[in-house]
C-alpha cells in the first residue's frame, strides 16, 4: 500500500527542499532527504517489534536513545515504558507546547508481504502508533535544532505514552506522572487510511467516541426445556437482554448523542434440552456525546435490571470505564489548520467526521486544551478501502514528513 515518497514530494504545493546540511530550515519548511530516509527506518524497525501496551521496553530504549543523541535528556515514566523530553528551559510566562504519540501496537498478526512486516507472532502496529512515534520524535529532533539556533518561540514537551490501546489508556499513567506540569496545550496526530497522504482531516469539537467494555453474567434456577415455567429460562433472558439493552437506550438518550451498545459475545448452556444456570454477554457502548456518556452507566445498570426481572434472572454487570470522546479545543484546532496551511496550503486541510473510535488522547483533553488531527496515509490515487486494526494495514510513509512539519509548524506559530 505504501507509495513512493516522491508522489508528495512532487506536490505543486511542495516547496523547494532545505540543504541536506541542516534537518530543518525555517524558510522553506522541508525535511532534509537524510533526516527524512532516518525517520523511515525508523518507523520500519518499530513496525517490525511491535509490542503490547505496557510492554513498550524496546520501544521506549529506541526513543530514548535518539533523543539522547541529539543532545535531549529524555527520562522513562515510573511503569518502565513511555518517554518524556523537554524541549527548550522552563518559563513559567510560556507554557509549553506537548506533542502526544502512543507506543504500542495490537494483539493481531500482520498478513502484509513486506520486508518490514512484524517479526512478531500474533502482533502487530495496525493502527499506525509507529508512525506516530515516529511523528512526534522527528518534531523533536527538528525543534531541538531550531532551540539550539535560538528560533524556537516557546519550550515544548515530547510525550511518547504506553498503552493507549488498553483501556482506560495509559495517557492516565502519563497524566499521574505529571507530564502535563506545566503544558498549556497539547496536539496529536492519528493516521487516518481515508484521507490522502498530503493532508490532514479536522474536527473543531468531538472529533472521537466515547468507549467503554460490557461483561454482564446473568444466573437462575435452571432446569428441563419441558418445564420453563419452573425455571429460570437463561436463554430467554440473554437473548431479550441482547436485544432490548440497545433497544431501549435508544429510546431513553437523545439520538443525537449516538450512544450504541452492541455485543461482542454470548454464550449460555451446553445441551439443547437443558436451560442452564448461567449465562454472559460481552460487549461494547459507544458515545458520541460527552455528556451522554457520563450518564451511561445508571442508564445501563437501570435497564438491565428491569429487563433481568421479567424473568426472574439474577444478574451482575461489569462495567469497564473507557475512555471519554476526544474534544478539539477550537483555538487548537485552528492552531493544527493554520499550521499545515501555511506549509501545504489550505487544500491540505479537509474536514473530517465523527469516528465511533476511541482515543486516550481524551484524558489529556479533560486536563488542558489540545486537539487531534487525522493524518492523512492513503497512497495518492489508491481508491481501495482499507481500515485501522486489520492486520494488513499500512501507510504511505510520505506521511511521516507531513507529520513533522505539521508540528513543527504548529510550535512555530504559537
């Protein structure tokens, strides 16, 4: 899937390339090709190790060790995985700027037939964490030169956090460890296979869903299917409980709040002629609405009980918190637009929908204001469809560069 860097070079928006001598050039904003080819085998490497969240190590020494010989003085959270690094002296008239990326990749194989395909059995980064990392730690090297030349306006803050894909998402490690001391804003990046490589999607306001996981048990007296009446018909139950949950939240919560429950698993019994004791459903609610989600949880619990009482069935609910909707602050948001316009053009910057995802960017939004961009990965003129979290996934790397100009324009501009 991935094309040649050249198709985005040779954009009529692109300008001149900067001398090879230096990473960045603050006039014509462009990458130089050896920093460029650096950040590749980079991202190849971290796609070729991928690791689970809170498993980061190799990862983490990768990010450290770059840093590090750029001259930076990174240091690892207390969980042993994710890296911190500042950017410039703190001035408490000048908040920093916090760049996000997310460590690790996803319990699935890759099915692609690359060189750089994971080396690893059954993992795989098919949401495209690498490239962020990879994103974030090229803006950093590039910043790094212009604080050094004197030509950085503010100090900035690289966060490079672990397990974003475990809920409640470890930005609550990161947030614990105080990284955001002293940031007066965040940004983020999210590869996105529907936009084209070149340009980014925003979204001033929800931008991500809410997400949280379901596992519910339900128990009863069990007994003969030729005597229903004397038991507590599990089945029944699971069955109306798979269907009415859903049905009757969407008849409770405004519409326009897109809460959803949809499950994953059921199971109950083991003999057709058996009505078992036990029953569970797994599954998932999404929202839409921030408000709305804070108030799930009772909802949830309320329906289940009246449902769970027409047929007598006991019944205990787990419910994992995940993470809030992602909610672009609009001065950030414009900050992101004004920043890849002013180096790709306003062409570059397409609007963008609501994803029923979830992202633990959210939890630093809840802290300070920030805003998340969907950088765009599609190979210039593939029209095939492709998605996040399949184990065939992969970017045009051509975003890697876009990424690192688009924040180090941003940090610019502030």
């Amino acid at each position: 899937m991935r094309s040649s860097l050249s198709e985005v070079n040779d954009s009529p928006s692109e300008p001149s390339e900067a001398s090879e001598s230096e990473p960045y050039s603050v006039l014509s904003g462009a990458l130089s090709e050896p920093m460029r080819a650096e950040l590749i085998a980079f991202r190849r490497d971290l796609h070729m190790h991928p690791e689970l969240g809170r498993q980061e190590f190799r990862t983490t020494a990768a990010v450290k060790d770059r840093l590090e010989r750029a001259g930076l003085k990174p240091w690892v959270l207390p969980g042993g995985t994710g890296v911190v690094c500042d950017i410039g002296a703190t001035d408490p008239d000048r908040p920093r700027l916090a760049l996000r990326a997310d460590l690790d990749g996803l319990p699935i194989p890759d099915t692609k037939r690359v060189d750089y395909r994971s080396t690893i059995p059954g993992r795989a980064h098919a949401c495209g964490h690498d490239v962020h990392t990879t994103v974030v730690l090229g803006a950093g090297l590039v910043l790094a030169e212009l604080e050094r030349a004197g030509r950085l306006p503010r100090p900035v803050r690289l966060i490079f956090q672990p397990a974003e894909e475990v809920m409640p998402g470890g930005a609550l490690d990161a947030i614990k460890a105080n990284v955001l001391d002293g940031v007066g804003r965040i940004l983020a990046v999210h590869c996105d296979p529907k936009v084209e490589v070149g340009r980014i999607g925003l979204r001033q306001g929800p931008i991500t869903s809410a997400c949280d996981r379901l596992e519910l048990s339900l128990d009863g007296s069990g007994g003969h299917t030729a005597r229903p009446h004397l038991t507590t018909d599990l089945v029944m139950a699971a069955a109306k409980m798979a269907a009415e949950l859903p049905a009757v939240l969407a008849r409770r919560v405004d519409p326009r709040s897109g809460l959803s429950v949809v499950w994953g698993r059921i199971q109950a019994g083991h003999a057709c002629n058996v009505i078992p004791q036990h029953a569970e459903l797994e599954g998932t609610v999404r929202c839409l609405d921030l408000g709305a989600w804070r108030d799930a949880p009772d909802l949830v619990h309320e329906v289940i009980d009246q449902v769970a009482g027409m047929y007598r069935a006991k019944w205990e609910l787990t419910y994992h918190r995940g993470v809030p909707p992602v909610v672009n602050e609009a001065d950030s948001t414009e900050l992101l637009r004004d920043a890849m316009t002013a180096r790709y053009g306003a062409h570059a910057v397409e609007d963008t929908e609501q994803s029923l995802g979830g992202e633990d960017f959210s939890w630093y939004l809840e802290q300070v204001p920030g805003a998340l961009a969907r950088l765009g990965v599609r190979p210039l003129g593939d029209t095939a469809k492709h998605d996040l979290h399949q184990g065939d996934f992969d970017v045009d790397e051509g975003a890697i560069k876009v990424g690192v100009e688009l924040f180090t324009s941003a940090a610019l501009l502030v």
